[in-house]
C-alpha cells in the first residue's frame, strides 16, 4: 500500500504562482511514474504533467511554459512548481504513483484544491 499525502494548494490571483507536494510512504518498491492530474467541476480528470523514475517528463499542452514538474527520488517525493496561474487552472488536483513491473500499482491522493480567482 502507497499513500501519498498533497499539499500545497490554496487560493491564489490570476497571475501568481503556487508549488504542490506530493509525499509518497508506504512501499518500498521503485515507482515508476509520478503524476498530477486535475478535476475541474464538471470536466473529466485529466494529466497535468507526470515524471518517471529517470526523470523524463510530460506535460500537457495547457501548462506548458507555466508548470515544471520534478522529484526528489531519495525523499519519494514530486513537486509542481505552478505560474502565471489561470482561471482555467482551478481544480482539485491529485497525485498518482504508479508501478509498471511486478509488483504493479495505481495508488490516488486525496486531492487537494487549487482556486484562481481575484
């Protein structure tokens, strides 16, 4: 069992920066694949940006050039550094940690609010 622990979120201006943790215990296994994914009321969750254990990185085109995403693998722990902050960036955002080689796992955060508003 892996739990991951956010933290990070809040309210912020349009225009403004906030950085997410994502704190992983619980296994001793590599994870594999790090990610935030985000829920917006309404909308299907979706990836905002993942990360590898060889720290190969994706993310998706909305926050390109706005979000970095990195991990510290010694302290099993992913970071989302947010700017330029958009309207369009409110959701509940989560962490993922996934295992691709026995033994597999896809474990979820609790999610954690991010709101940008003035």
């Amino acid at each position: 069992q892996v739990q991951l622990v956010e933290s990070g979120g809040g309210l912020v201006q349009p225009g403004g920066s906030l950085t997410l943790s994502c704190a992983a215990s619980g296994s001793s296994f590599t994870i594999d694949e790090m990610g935030w994914y985000r829920q917006a009321p309404g909308k299907q969750r979706e990836l905002v940006a993942s990360i590898n254990s060889g720290k190969s990185r994706k993310l998706a085109d909305s926050v390109k050039g706005r979000f970095t995403i990195s991990r510290d693998n010694a302290k099993n722990t992913m970071y989302l550094q947010m700017n330029s902050l958009k309207p369009e960036d409110t959701a509940v955002y989560y962490c993922n940690a996934k295992r691709f080689i026995p033994p597999h796992y896809d474990y979820w955060g609790q999610g954690i609010q991010v709101t940008v508003s003035s």
